[in-house]
C-alpha cells in the first residue's frame, strides 16, 4: 500500500475512533483532522471551531450551483495558524481528504495568496448542502462536516479557476512535500516540458479523483494501471473526453475541464503528454513483502 492510500486509511481511521468520520451509513461526519506528513496533529470539530474563531457570514459565488451563496464560516488561515503556528506558511502544499473518497490539493501559496473559509452551515437556507449536476441530472449533496470556500467576487484568478479548490464532506487536511506524499505519481527524469506542465494540471484537475501508480483519488478509477488510457484509445477521443465528456456518455460523473481556463487547449495537450509519460513509468502499486511477493 502506498504512502497516500495509508495516510487516507490513517485519517479516517483516526476520525472514527474520535467520532469525527461515521463508521455506519447514515451519520455525518461531525469533524476535522489535522495532520503534518501524514503525522496526526489536532482534531477539531464543529462546536470547537465556532468557540475558537470568529464566525462569518460569506457570501460567494458557489461554482457547482452557479450563483452567489452564502455560508457561515471561518477564516481558514486562523484556524491553521491555530493548529500548525506559522509553520504552515513555509511548507509546500496542503492535501484534502473528503468523507467520499475525493482528494484534492493545492499548495499553501494559494491560500496565502487568496482569502478561504472554513464553511460549517448554510446562512441563506436550511441544510448544509448544494445542488450539483452529476451524471447529466442536479442532485443534492450535503457538504458536512466542512466546506472550503474561497472568495471569488473580487479575485478573477479564483473566479476563473471555477470549483478547484472547494473541497466538501471535508474530514482531514495534511500538510505534505509532494515528493515525498506522491512519489510514484512524479514524471520521470528526463519528462517533456508539456509533461512536466501535464503534472501540475493534473494535480489541479485531475488527481483529486483519480490515481496513477497508486497514488490520488479515489472516486474515479486509476489511470497506470492497466493498462493507461493512451494505451487503448487515440488522442483525438481523449481530447474530447477531457474537453467534456458527456459529449461521449451524456450520464458520465466526470465533469468537463474548466471551460474558463485561459489556456485550456493547451492544457489538454499537456495532460496528454503527462499521461503518455506516465504509461511508461508503471511503478508498482504497493510495496513488495520481505518474501518478494
């Protein structure tokens, strides 16, 4: 098992011996926990939160709905400060482990950069939830125990970046080095310049639903193994399946890639020179045992 599947096994684990993550179908989680290199920090939930910070009421506008919302909320930057002290501010990314398997990063510059928010609870309508259009129909979804919201009326960058970055069903966050968190996930030496831009884009889009070699998400299905899908389809079909797939399969759950990217056929460009990379690089899924099995 790799690193990132054993600190995801850890976090939930840790959230429900705490309470923080429900062990039984049917109960929300009702928590957060905090990690450093996979290390078990802190945990806190809803009420320690609300007692520990001031609580807001933000309004932005929500992506998956597509119109200004609002939410109760705190300022994310406070409660890292209050978790981790400042030390927070000079590591390399966060990592984001949601309840339904989605798990997303973004490095800490971002944060610094643009303002987040911590979101608990719903200020304009009952009920901790959105609706999201999933598999080509809007269904509700609920967001507890957190929500990571970021404010987008005045800041084009994160307007334009659409949903990266708002994480729901939020229940860990880790702060990690992606060489050390993601190691079979890194093209290897020698890697174009479009695979090495490939990457990053697929860091942002892609691996907080799927996994290569082992290592990301785990809604969507793993794309080394095996065998990759530029090993049996041709480019031209998997450009319009990034581009929108339900061009394809009108009821297919993946979301197309953000259309407001300034640069997006370019970014499938290098996505695909990543994942041809990558289908080259097959590292093993799991560590072998002491008998070589």
């Amino acid at each position: 098992m790799g690193i990132g599947a054993r600190a995801l096994l850890l976090v939930l684990a840790v959230g429900i011996a705490l309470g923080v993550v429900s062990s039984s179908p049917g109960h929300e989680p009702r928590g957060l926990s905090f990690a450093r290199h996979s290390e078990l920090v802190a945990t806190r939930d809803v009420d320690e939160l609300r007692q520990a910070h001031e609580v807001r009421t933000i309004r932005v506008f929500e992506p998956y709905e597509e119109r200004e919302v609002s939410f109760e909320a705190v300022a994310f930057d406070a409660v890292l400060d209050a978790i981790y002290s400042s030390d927070w501010r000079t590591q390399e990314e966060l990592l984001f482990t949601c309840s339904d398997g989605y798990q997303p990063t973004v490095p800490v510059r971002r944060v610094l950069e643009h303002k987040a928010w911590l979101a608990f609870d719903r200020a304009d309508e009952d009920g901790f939830s959105i609706l999201k259009l999933e598999s080509g129909s809007l269904r509700r979804v609920t967001l507890s125990p957190f929500y990571l919201i970021w404010e987008n009326f005045d800041d084009p960058q994160v307007r334009q970046e659409g949903d990266y970055g708002w994480s729901y069903q939020l229940v860990g966050v880790d702060l990690i080095r992606t060489q050390d968190r993601f190691p079979k996930m890194v093209p290897p030496e020698g890697a174009s310049r479009d695979a090495l831009a490939g990457f990053a884009a697929f860091r942002m889009y892609c691996s907080r639903c799927h996994a290569i070699n082992g290592e990301g998400g785990a809604i969507g299905p793993e794309l080394n193994y095996s065998p990759s899908p530029v090993e049996y389809r041709e480019s031209a079909w998997l450009r319009r399946w990034i581009d929108d797939p339900s061009q394809i399969l009108a009821t297919s759950r993946m979301p197309r890639l953000n259309p407001g990217l300034a640069d997006r056929d370019q970014t499938i460009s290098n996505l695909l020179a990543y994942l041809e990379a990558m289908s080259k690089t097959k590292r093993k899924l799991r560590a072998e045992t002491k008998d070589g099995s």
